[in-house]
C-alpha cells in the first residue's frame, strides 16, 4: 500500500492504494505557510477514520502543482508514516514518449493522469481533468503523450466572473432548470455550469477533429468536478474518480528501486 498525494492548487488530494483496492480519497484546503505539523496532524486523522496503520504505508508518491507546499508535506508524510516521498518531476521514470517542444515543462499532473489511463485503457486517449484549470491531454495509439489544452476550471471562472465585476454576487455551483436564466443567479449558473460543458465539449470536437484515430480514442475524464458537467456533455465520456490515485501508484513502482 502506498499514499498518494496530489498537491493542487486549491485542494490537497490524499488516498491510499495498492493493486487490490482504493482506501480512500480525501482532500483539504491547499494552504500555503500552514506548518507540516498541522499537515501532519490531518493526516494522522484520516488514516485514523478508514483504520489504517501507518507502519502499512511502503511508500508516498506525490504529485504537486504547488511548489512551495513540497518540502512541508513532504516532511508531515515522514512523521506519521517514517516513508521518504518520491515526487514526479523532471528525471522520473514515466514510460512515456513526450512529444513536446519542452517535455519537462508539462504538468506533472498531466503526466500522472496519462500514465493512470493507460493502466486502464488502450490508447488513443483524450484525458479530460477538470480542477482549479481544465486541461485536456492526448495519448496518440502508440502510447505517445502528443499536446494538450489547459482552459480556466469552472471555480476559477466563477470567482472571475464576481470577483471581477461590482453587482454580480458569490453564488452556489447549482445546475439551473434552464438555459435562459429568469434572474441573476440563475442567469450565472447556466453560464458557468451549461457554458463550461459547452466548451469542454467544443474544444473536445476541436481535438477530435485534428486527430487521424478520432474514431478509436476513448475520452475519460477525472477531477471533482466532473459528475456535475458530464450530464450536460455530448461526448460520450468514461468517469474515472482515481485516475490520480491510479498513476501515482503506477510511478511509484516504475521508481521506487
């Protein structure tokens, strides 16, 4: 069993898992400056509720978008568990064929949720991760990572949307009863919920469009936001709650020798 971590900008992802089953998959509020004792005292916690021991975790693999937060979470993993983390980044081992002008200047996070989909599914791939940003990744049908799309995420476009503007107030990610809103509130739920699905599925058809293997690639798609857009999508989508967690334990071992 080993922990994995995904550090992103606006939640920390932490679960547990092993060729046998997922434990779990929590998050917390990603706080920059918190000390990694309070880290480590959230940790402890949630192993304490699913009734895992610590002296079961081998190893921790992190994935982080987040710099500064590294070393802190890092060190909060080393109290409770004693386990050295591994993180992705430049001069892991993937298996992957990046076809990039800059290889090392993708996302880690893309990096781990394409590695995750090809433990589950044959390639082509269109990887959909809708988080703080909604990026779409590539896998041609030689396992090779070929580009992407990085769009704003659905909660980045709503604080846009009212931390921009004077009259527009802070609302819940409610789906609307229409697409033509009757009043404000209903007006900006139907542009952030409805309009981020439209995009994510235009820019789908834009992808798929530029592809030779359109017809044979699988889209999944992963992140918390998912199950709240997928019923307003055209595309057919496969929903994959632990992609992440998936990948990162495929990294772990690829690397852990």
């Amino acid at each position: 069993m080993i922990l994995a971590v995904d550090i992103a900008n606006t939640t920390i992802s932490i679960g547990c898992i092993d060729h046998k089953k997922t434990y779990f998959w929590e998050r917390l509020t990603t706080v920059i400056g918190k000390p990694n004792l309070e880290y480590a005292i959230a940790l402890k916690s949630i192993l304490e509720i699913y009734h895992i021991n610590p002296s079961d975790i081998q190893g921790a693999m992190i994935c982080s978008v987040v710099p500064p937060l590294n070393r802190t979470i890092a060190e909060a993993i080393r109290k409770i568990t004693g386990v050295r983390s591994h993180f992705v980044g430049a001069g892991i081992k993937t298996g992957l064929n990046i076809r990039m002008d800059n290889p090392r200047a993708v996302g880690s996070d893309m990096i781990v949720n394409t590695v995750g989909s090809l433990e589950e599914h044959k390639p082509p791939i269109v990887i959909v991760d809708m988080g703080t940003a909604t990026t779409i990744s590539v896998v041609d049908k030689n396992s090779n990572f070929i580009g992407g799309c990085i769009l704003p995420g659905l909660r980045l476009s709503l604080d846009a949307l009212t931390n921009g503007t004077a009259q527009l107030p802070k609302i819940s990610l409610e789906t609307p009863r229409r697409a033509i809103g009757r009043n404000t509130v209903e007006s900006m739920q139907s542009g952030i919920i409805y309009g981020h699905a439209s995009m994510i599925d235009g820019m789908l058809s834009r992808v798929m469009a530029e592809l030779d293997f359109s017809d044979e690639a699988s889209i999944v798609a992963t992140g918390g936001l998912v199950k709240l857009l997928l019923p307003h999508m055209k595309h057919r989508i496969i929903y994959d709650p632990t992609l992440m967690l998936k990948g990162l334990l495929a990294l772990y071992e690829k690397n852990a020798q």
